[in-house]
C-alpha cells in the first residue's frame, strides 16, 4: 500500500472518531430535543460510514467482502444527507409534521431510491491493484453521479433554507443557526471535492475532501455550543 492510501485511511479513520465524538455531544447537550436527536445521527451515521470505509480499504486477504462493506458504507452516507434534511423539517415545522409521512416519509423513500441503486448496478473491486495491496473500488459513474447529486442537491437546499431562516430570527438561535449554515456550505464543498475525488480517482482530491468535512463539522458543533 502506497503512502497515499495509508493517509487517505488515516484521514479517513480520524474523520469517523471526530464525527463520532461530535454526534455523542451534540446528543448530550438534550438528549430529549428532536433536533439534536437527528443532528447526532447526522453525525454517528457519518461516522459508521466512513469506518466501514476504512475497514474495508483494510482487507487484502478475503476480496469477497469488501464490496458489501463498501455498499454498507455507502447507504451510512446516504442516511446521513436524509438525517440532514430532518433536522431542517424539524427547524421549520412542529414536532409532528415533520415526523409526518409527507416529511419523513419522503425522506425515507429518497433513502430508499438512493440505495436500491447499490445492489442494481453494484461496485466493483479493481483486481490489478488488489493484487499490489491496495483496495480500490470502482462504482459505475452513472451511480456514483446520481447518488451524490441528490446528496449534494440536499445539502445545498438544507443550507439555503438554514440561511433564509436565519435571517427571520434574532438572538442566539440566529447565531447558532448562522454556525449550521457556514458548517453545511463548508461540508458541501468537500462533497462536491469528494466527488470529482471519484470520478478522476483522485486520492488527495479525497484526502481534502475528508479535512474540509471535517471542519464543516466542527463548525456545525460550534453552534449547538453557542
């Protein structure tokens, strides 16, 4: 395994505990708020991901698992752009409707769409670079485009509404919700950096993609905090 590949699972590795310990604190701060509920699987859902991520990036001796890790991995992520969404319905709307099926059912039907796509079209494991000790996945780029869009195109509504509410408002609220909106726009960037990552098999292009996310993270924490 090249140097590279060992820092990309570093990266990768360090971003899941940040996430991990993130969602933990944003729970313990009220753990019965509806909000930080779904803020805290926001961030444990990106947590289990990208462990499973760099779990599998760890396997060189049994190639039969590595892309049902891979897949499981990704639908963590594909939850997590739905959990984002959430914690905007329940910004926006009373308790009950957001949890409505027009809200959150359609967000799990989204979910659903996202996933189904894994076992359809699935991944697969480039086998020259496995031979040479290094796990590489290809997913086709019909897939890896459509999946990420919507994860995108969520995450830049998510941040635009966060923006539009935050200037009806005043006082703290409007200063916690200042820090979600710059924490979702900076994640976004490293969404839209992890992307190209994939299509131009990129791994620097991952690795910054992992720091930016990782700073919009801490960003977001900052206003839970405040």
């Amino acid at each position: 395994m090249d140097l590279f590949n060992i820092l990309k699972i570093i990266t990768t590795i360090i971003t899941a505990v940040i996430a991990l310990i993130i969602g933990l604190r944003v729970l313990s701060l009220n753990k019965s708020d509806l909000l930080n509920r779904w803020f805290a699987l926001y961030f444990i859902s990106s947590s289990l991901g990208f462990t499973f991520y760099a779990i599998y990036h760890l396997i060189l001796n049994n190639k039969d698992i590595i892309i049902p890790l891979m897949i499981i991995a990704q639908i963590f992520f594909n939850f997590n752009s739905i959990s984002l969404m959430i914690t905007l319905f329940v910004l926006e709307k009373y308790t009950k409707i957001a949890m409505s099926m027009k809200y959150l059912g359609t967000m799990l039907i989204l979910f659903f769409v996202m996933s189904i796509g894994y076992f359809i079209f699935p991944p697969y494991l480039d086998m020259d670079d496995y031979a040479l000790g290094i796990v590489n996945t290809h997913t086709p780029s019909g897939l890896l485009i459509f999946v990420n869009t919507i994860r995108i195109v969520l995450a830049i509504y998510a941040a635009y509404r966060y923006i539009i509410i935050n200037r009806k408002i005043e006082g703290e609220t409007k200063n916690r919700i200042k820090w979600f909106s710059l924490g979702v726009i900076i994640i976004i960037l490293g969404l839209f950096i992890n992307l190209a990552g994939g299509l131009f098999s990129s791994i620097v292009m991952e690795i910054i993609a992992l720091i930016i996310i990782d700073i919009g993270a801490f960003l977001v924490l900052k206003g839970f905090l405040i």
